[in-house]
C-alpha cells in the first residue's frame, strides 16, 4: 500500500503543517470574504493573533445557517471567475447550501480522494462501479475523479436502476462498489431476486458512506456481498466524501487529512473543546481551500477522536464513526437516543432484515417510539405468537441499553421503502 509521506508523519511535524496552513486561511478569509472581516473586527481578532493551533480556539464557529444568510455565493472567497464547479446540498426546508471550487480545489478533492481510495484498498486494475449520485450532489463526481487518477476504470452508474447496477456488475466484472450503505443492501437484495449468485461476483470492496451505519450492518453488508466495507466520510460544506476515511487494515476509526483539514470536538452545549477520546461535535477548519474555505465549521455530526498512530502506519488523527447528527438525536421522554443507536441493537436480533424505520409520535404530552423492522422471509409472518416474541424481545434489549421504551413491530419483507441514496430512517409526527 502507497503511504502518502504526510500521512505518516510525526505529530510535531503535521502539527507544523497545520499551523502554517491554519495562519494562510484565516489571512485569506480575513482579505476576501466580508462575512468573516466582520465578525472578526467585531472581536478584535487579526490574523497575525494565530501564533499556535490552539488560537483556534478564539476564532467564532461558522455554521450552516451562515452560508444559507449568505445564498448562493456569499461565502465565496475568490471571483466567480476562477470558480470551476458548483455543488449543492439539499436542505430538508428552503434552500440548499451552495458550494464552490476553483481549479485547484478540484485537483486537491480528486487527490484527497485517491488518497481515500487507496486507504480503502483500491488499486490501478479495479473496476469501480460508482453508485453514489452524480449530480449536485458531491458523491458521484467525488469519488469518479479520486478513482481516475488512482488509474481504477470508473462505471459512472450513478444511483438507482438497481437491476442494471447487478447486470453491469456481472458483466463488467466490478471488484469495488460505491455507494451509501442502504444502497448496498437495496443491491443485494435485487441481486439475489434475479438469481445472481453472490458468490460468483468479483466484488472485493465496498466504499460506503454519506449516512450513519453501524458496526452490525458492517457486517451485514461484508457477510451478503462477500467483501470488506470500509467507512468513508466527508460533507458538502467541507469538500465532498475524502474528508476522512478508514483503512483497509485496522478498519478502526477514520483517518481524517490533517494537513488539509483542521479537526476539533467541542461540547455543542458549552461549545467548549472536550479532550480526545470525549464524544461531542466535530467542527472541521479547511486548511487548503480556495473558493469557499470555512473555518471552525460545526458540522452537527457526532463523534470522538483519537491521536494515536494505527496499526496501517498512519499517523494522522482518527475519528471514530459518527453515531449521528446532533440535529438527528431523538428526545424520547427526557431520553436522548440517536438511530445508530437503535440501528446496532435491532441488527443483532435473529430473524429480522437490516431495513428498519423509527416513527416518533405523541400520546397526550408523551413522546412516543414505534421501531419497524422487516422479519426475515425465513420466519413466517403469519406466525403471531413467534413474531410477538420477537418483537418483546427487541422491546426489552433497547430498554436495557437505552433505557428508552419503544414498541416494536415487525413488518413484513420488503414493506419499508428502499433507498438509492441516504435511507430515510426517522419519520417524526410531532412535527407535523
Ligand atoms: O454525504 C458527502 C459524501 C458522499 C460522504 C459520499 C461520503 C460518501 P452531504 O450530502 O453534504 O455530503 O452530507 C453530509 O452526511 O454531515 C454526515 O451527517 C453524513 N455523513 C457523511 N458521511 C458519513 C459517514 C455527503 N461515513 C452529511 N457516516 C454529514 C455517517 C455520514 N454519516
């Protein structure tokens, strides 16, 4: 496996990296981009103040709603001239969150991207079928450049055609697949409905992401494609997928590219930093970015992170999978529980299939959860007795370990909606 140099650095060194880098955005911001000379001026904050990383802490957080206040190019920090690209990320309400890249942002995407590849076990020779949606979304174009300077042969399948995505990976002879990893299951499940025999595949790898999964449908999806699934993460704000990756070796944790990406975990409450290996929001500086760099973005996803070097060699700050986002974590009677949560005890039952969606209501003033998860066709579903004991069960371990009462109730094959991009796994009625 090629090791990018940096990638194996002494912390001291990356350190140094990170510090110089740091100094240039915070300068570039300053000088181009109004939004953040105001609220810099505001503080008194220069950009000859960041003297160490830790100044980091003295600069304001950035978030979503401020590049939404600042529709469409507003945060932009070089003419419209050198932009090359736009990409979009679709909010649940109004409208989406826009993002630019100049030439060179475009170069160091497809770079971090190879370099994720690479992490994840890909080679020049592998056939990549890329079912990650091309569009404005930042999936499909994301990876499709990363593979191509690695030298893998690219499918631009994009998402959906699922019937077409299995015959494609059968005569074209696919060894990796990219897509979420609710796609990967939606996949199979077409795959074994036309009589393909898995087995007969010559997938080898699985890069998937752009949602929360957990461990359980990790070795869900290894065990039904046959493959080894590794964890890709990244957000459109930021770059796209390749902001942080697992490696094929340790598959423990992902290792974020600190000599482009600053990485800090702050209590959202306190907004204070917590120490590593403490759970809070991640928030992510650009350390490299030309049209639209952001500094101290909180990106409402959930996690921990871990300085020590991993078995594969690297060095590089690890992060590990994000349980969720905090905007996603369910309140259910005074009780916080993310889907993941729910998602790793559900998928450790006999006799279900790994699709599920959670339902929050309202009994009077009470909050209510429905858990649906579809049994596996190997039990039969006119069998009540067997499936309310299943379903009680299920109801008794997520008490156990959420402490959360939920009713389950076991729906039948293939009834809960497939998805071939992120899976909608919370439908909230009190929001109605
Ligand atoms: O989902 C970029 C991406 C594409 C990542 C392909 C990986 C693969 P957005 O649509 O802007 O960008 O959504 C970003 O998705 O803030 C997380 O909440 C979630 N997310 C992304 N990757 C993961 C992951 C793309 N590996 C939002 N695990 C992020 C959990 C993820 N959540």
């Amino acid at each position: 496996m090629i090791l990018r140099e940096v990638e194996s650095s002494a912390r001291t060194q990356l350190d140094e990296i990170k510090l110089n880098k740091l100094k240039w955005v915070v300068g570039w911001v300053y000088d181009r981009v109004p939004f953040y000379r105001q609220r810099f001026d505001k503080i008194g904050l220069k950009p000859h103040h960041i003297k160490t990383l830790k100044d980091i802490e003295h600069v304001p957080f950035t978030t979503k709603s401020d590049l939404r206040d600042n529709y469409p190019f507003g945060m932009f920090a070089v003419h419209m001239d050198d932009v090359v690209r736009i990409h979009a990320s679709s909010g649940t309400t109004g409208k989406p969150t826009v993002v630019g890249y100049t030439r060179g942002d475009i170069e160091t995407w497809a770079e971090l991207m190879a370099r994720a590849l690479t992490s994840a076990g890909v080679h020049k020779g592998d056939i990549l079928q890329n079912a990650y949606g091309y569009g404005l979304f930042t999936g499909g174009l994301g990876i499709h450049y990363g593979a191509e300077k690695i030298g893998a042969a690219v499918i631009p399948m994009s998402g959906g055609n699922t019937q077409k995505q299995v015959m494609l990976m059968q005569d074209f002879g696919s060894t990796v697949l990219t897509c979420t990893p609710s796609y990967a299951l939606n996949i199979v499940e077409v795959a074994r409905e036309m009589g393909v025999d898995i087995e007969s595949l010559k997938l080898k790898a699985g890069v998937f992401g752009a949602e929360p999964w957990t461990e359980n449908m990790r070795t869900e999806i290894e065990e039904k494609l046959n493959i080894d699934a590794v964890d890709i993460y990244g957000l459109s704000e930021i770059m796209g997928p390749g902001v942080a990756v697992e490696c094929l070796e340790a598959k423990k944790g992902l290792h974020l590219f600190e000599d482009h990406f600053l990485p800090e975990v702050i209590n959202p409450d306190t907004l204070q930093p917590v120490p590593n290996g403490e759970k809070g929001e991640l928030v992510i500086t650009t350390l490299t970015k030309e049209a639209i760099p952001l500094v101290r973005y909180r990106t409402r996803d959930v996690t921990t992170l871990e300085a020590q070097p991993c078995v594969c060699g690297r060095t590089t700050m690890r992060m590990s999978r994000i349980t969720g986002r905090t905007d996603d974590m369910l309140i259910i009677r005074g009780v916080n529980v993310f889907p993941s949560q729910i998602e790793s005890i559900i998928l450790k039952a006999e006799g279900i299939e790994p699709y599920y969606q959670l339902i929050v209501g309202k009994d009077g003033p009470l909050d209510t959860l429905e858990v649906r998860v579809e049994v596996s066709d190997r039990i039969p579903f006119d069998e009540i007795k067997v499936l309310e004991t299943m379903e009680k069960k299920i109801e008794h371990d997520i008490k156990d370990y959420l402490g959360v009462n939920a009713k389950v109730k076991l729906v039948e094959p293939k009834s809960i909606e497939r998805s071939a991009g992120k899976a909608v796994r919370v439908i909230d009625q009190r929001k109605k």
